[in-house]
C-alpha cells in the first residue's frame, strides 16, 4: 500500500520530522527505514534523512499486514457510516461486542470487520479498532483498515482529541439542565463493575439535558476522559442510572439494555487533513421510549 501527500511549507523539511507532524509514530517510521517500506519524493526512492522541498509529494510504501489467524472471519452484516481508503466508521448495533473475548464467540464488529475486507479483496486484512464500545452500547466507532492509519491516529487518541458525544437515557428526572460530572473512577476487584473512588483514575464527563420525561432524561453526554462505563458509572454516582444498565442498577421496565448511542464522532483525517464528523440517529429501542 502507499499514501502520498504534498508538503505545503515555506522551507525544506526532514522526511522523518513532516510524517511526526502528520502524526506518524517513532516505531512505524523505524519500520520503514529499516527495510518494511520506501520513502519516495517526486516518485523516486530516497534516504529517510533526505530534506523535502515546498510543493514536492513525499509517498511512504509499506507492506500489508498478514491476517491474523486468530480472528475468525464472519460474514454477517456490516453497517457502515463512512469508508475511504483508510477508514471505516460502523454503526454499532446493541448486543454486538468489538472484539473477540471469551463469552463473544467469533461474531463481533472486528470479525465482521475482517470478513467485509476479505470480501472487498483488500490486501490488508488486519484492521484495528481506534475506538470500542460495550456490548450493549450502539452507534459509531473507528476503524483503521491498516497499521499505517493505526499509527498516523495514535496522537489523536492519546491526546483525546477525538470527538465522541453519546446520547443517554437516564433513569429519573435531572433537574440542572447540565454540567460536569468529575469524579475520579477505579474498578472493583474481581468484578466487571466500577465506582466512584477518590483513589481511581481522574474522569469528566460533560453533559446537557435534552428532553425530559415523567420517569427519564435524555442528554448527550462528552467524554473528557475515557475510562471504562465512564457514562454509566458517572450518572449512576448522581442516582439517575442508565435505563436498561442491570450493572448499575438502571430499571429494566422500558429498555432491556443500557441505553447509550455513540451519536457523533469526528477525527482529523491525517492523510487529508480535513475534518471528518459523523452522525448516528437513536436505535428504535431508544426513540420508542421518548416518542
């Protein structure tokens, strides 16, 4: 596979330095220096120290990833929001895990994934979730379709700076139109749960109430951090659980899982540059309850 872009600065720049601006890391780099790919500017071979002039293309090629054997390929369906040659944005459907674990068996969105890429007689045939979500949580997540997009979003994640907004329905009636929720959150041992603990881990969630009902809140909800159950461990911690969240203690009388949609997700297309936003509409088991 190769990826071209076309440097647009005003003085010559080292390869290396214009791809970590880009966002590429040090180890993918590495690979291709030493021998996993080529640097080429203006289409020729060139030495990763080489300095790239305003205006030229610089193009990495780099060899696909094998499959990995362990990942069963499923050719179930696959809904997508949005695909190009590095990206797929899958519209999650509540029930569905991301990845293979011991109680998911061999569908989950990286198997459907795998399978879609077979069928699509892609040359790699590794994909790599950039964002998961739990199994009983529908809507939007990331996928790189190679290692190279892997490695060109990684600043993007670690600096939290993909958008990711849910929509939620809570158990209850919130009074305050919205708010930060920062309470620091840490697991309990031997169990799938988390809570509210000042020795956990920092986390904020940013929330706005959009429609209340006699018994229920909808709001939209923003991840600052990005802990496990962050959401349904945050508005547990106010009394006002998930509808549907059985772990938190949310009623199960309306919804019979959580009831949380990754509504919204945009990124920074490192290969484009341009901004990439995303939108899910709620599932059916979450419109019927506030139609």
């Amino acid at each position: 596979m190769e990826n071209t872009w076309i440097y647009r600065g005003d003085e010559p720049i080292k390869i290396k330095k214009y791809l970590q601006s880009l966002g590429m890391g040090h180890r993918l780099f590495n690979d291709i220096k030493h021998g996993d790919g080529q640097f080429l500017v203006d289409h020729r071979p060139v030495r990763p120290t080489t300095k790239i002039l305003p205006n030229q293309p610089l193009t990495i090629k780099v060899q696909a990833e094998a499959a990995d054997p362990e990942v069963v390929s499923s050719d179930q369906e696959l809904k997508l929001a949005f695909e190009d040659a590095n990206w797929l944005v899958v519209n999650k459907p509540a029930g569905l895990a991301s990845i293979p674990g011991p109680t998911t068996g061999n569908d989950t969105i990286l198997n459907r994934v795998k399978g879609y890429l077979e069928r699509q007689h892609s040359d790699d045939l590794r994909p790599h979730l950039i964002t998961r979500l739990d199994q009983g949580t529908s809507g939007l997540l990331l996928v790189a379709k190679n290692h190279v997009a892997q490695s060109m979003i990684s600043p993007q994640v670690q600096g939290h700076c993909l958008g990711k907004q849910y929509l939620a329905l809570v158990q209850g009636r919130i009074e305050l139109d919205g708010g930060t929720i920062d309470q620091p959150i840490t697991r309990v041992t031997g169990q799938a749960r988390r809570v509210v603990s000042a020795d956990g881990q920092p986390a904020q969630t940013e929330y706005q109430v959009l429609r209340r009902g006699e018994d229920w809140t909808l709001v939209r909800a923003v991840l600052k951090t990005g802990r496990t159950h962050q959401i349904r461990v945050h508005f547990a911690s106010l009394g006002h659980p998930l509808l549907g969240d059985q772990l938190y203690g949310g009623s199960q009388n309306l919804i019979e899982r959580q009831a949380l949609h990754a509504s919204r997700l945009s990124f920074t297309d490192p290969f484009t540059q341009k901004n990439v936003s995303l939108t899910a509409d709620l599932p059916a088991d979450m419109e019927k309850i506030i139609a």
